[in-house]
C-alpha cells in the first residue's frame, strides 16, 4: 500500500466525468488500498479516485470516527436510485484546502454500487454518510462543493484562491 499525490483544484481530472471501472483485477485492488491509505494519512473521510489522478468510478468512505456505526465502505460505479429530504452541512475537501462552506445535500438516500469484489449492494444513508456519499458521486461527476455553493460565494473563493496562488509564488 501506498499514500498517493491528492490532487488539487484546479487540477483538469477534477472537473473530468470519470469512466465506470469495468475490470476487478489486482490493480484494482491496489488502487482501493492505496486509496485507503492516503484517505487516512490525509485524514479525511472520504477520497474519489479522480482525487489520485485516476478518472474511474470508484470512492472509498469511512466515517466511523464520527459514527461507528458505520465502517469502511468501497463504492464502484455508484449511483443515487432514491433522495429525499435537505440538509445543510459545512464541507470541506482534500482537493481544495483550508477552505469550507454549507452546501445543501439530500438527508436519506439509496445508493446501489459494487463492492470491491464485484457484488452488488443497495446502500440506505442518511445524515453524514448520505453527505459524504454525495460529496464523492459528485467527484464522480467532475463536480466539487464549491461548484454546489452561491455564485457570490464561489467568486468569493476564486478571489481567495488566486490571491493565494499568487502569494505562493
């Protein structure tokens, strides 16, 4: 296992729609554990696969910190089948540091996905793990919370941002 390079907005993989993984080889299986691996070295709760530069469907989630109630979970190829509700939770993201804000999200949703071995799985969430959830679908998407919140507030980031960069040079 290996912690992988998080890549940072405004990477071009970020913004891309990533392509369904179609092959559950050992390569596969690396990716997932060194996608493990550097989820928990960054730390955060949640990592996509466009997040190391790979632009495949595939998410792994762990919010047992937060609640125990729930363990790792590996999701290939997922898709929302049912939300409903709204909630509003400050989020942040390992693609773009230091920086969060509120995003409206479903509070209870079904998922269907595969797990690492192939098999099928209905998932219900709510709260935090129907967050998370969608936070990393949408890096499936080539979508980031910052694409989620107000245009005032994303001009607001992107003023932040470039300053920033700038700073850094």
């Amino acid at each position: 296992m290996a912690v992988r390079d998080i890549k940072k907005y405004p990477e071009p993989v970020l913004k891309k729609k990533a392509a369904p993984v179609t092959a559950f080889d050992d390569e596969l299986q690396r990716l997932i554990d060194d996608m493990i691996e550097t989820m928990y070295a960054a730390p955060g709760v949640g990592l996509a696969a466009p997040q190391v530069g790979i632009s495949r469907r595939l998410a792994v989630i762990d919010i047992s910190s937060r609640d125990e109630k729930f363990p790792l979970i590996v999701l290939i190829n997922p898709s929302i089948v049912r939300s409903e509700g709204e909630i509003e939770f400050e989020e942040g993201c390992l693609s773009i540091p230091d920086y969060t804000a509120k995003v409206r999200r479903a509070d209870t949703l079904v998922l269907n996905c595969l797990d690492r071995e192939g098999r099928e799985l209905e998932i219900e969430a709510c709260g935090l793990l129907a967050i998370a959830m969608q936070h990393e679908l949408d890096h499936l998407d080539g979508l980031l919370f910052i694409d989620r919140i107000s245009p005032i507030k994303r001009e607001f980031f992107r003023k932040r941002y470039r300053k920033t960069r700038q700073a850094v040079k």
